[in-house]
C-alpha cells in the first residue's frame, strides 16, 4: 500500500489513453476524450487519501504481524505434532498487535 499519486486520482476517474505528469502536476493529456478539470482531480484524490490515512491501522499491523514463515510452523507443530506453544505465543503477539493498532469504529 503506498499513498495515492494525482496519477491514481486519474485512473479512478476512468480516463485512458494516458498523461504525464511532472512534480505533481499534468503536463500532457494523450486522452481524446474531454480531460477532468483540476478540481474534479483533487477531489477524488482527497478521496482516495482518505482511504488511504484511514487504513494506517492496517498497514501497521501488517509491518508487526508475525511473519507466514512463523505461522505455517506454529500452525503445522499445532495439528500434526499436537504441540500448541508455539502458535500461543504468536496469537499472544497479534493479540497484542491488534491490541496496539485498533481498527476504527
């Protein structure tokens, strides 16, 4: 996940043919079609930075989870091997995790 470009605000509107863009700014239209005016194209980029800000819970958890690697061991040593401590302790970490970065109401 990475924050929204003018570019993104763009793609979202539906405009194809292309554009370029230069230090945040349009430069070229390569569309025939009628391009979105400056304000149309802020808007839907505070929309999506929006979105984006309001994801930051996510992308934290996401950076403190434990890794796939740690998972699949503690969840295979939990069914195949009958042992559970180790995918205690890493339920104990996303508890906390999740505990630490709350998903807004």
């Amino acid at each position: 996940m990475r924050n929204p470009t003018i570019s993104d605000a763009i793609f979202e509107l539906g405009i194809d043919g292309g554009w370029k863009v230069k230090d945040g700014k349009i430069v070229k239209w390569y569309s025939e079609k009628e391009q979105p005016t400056e304000e149309v194209i802020q808007s839907k980029l505070a929309e999506l930075q929006a979105k984006y800000d309001s994801k930051s819970y996510a992308r934290a958890r996401q950076q403190n989870f434990p890794n796939e690697h740690d998972l699949l061991i503690a969840l295979w040593e939990k069914v195949m091997e009958d042992r559970s401590e180790s995918a205690d302790a890493l339920q104990s970490i996303r508890t906390q995790v999740k505990s630490d970065n709350p998903k807004p109401e």
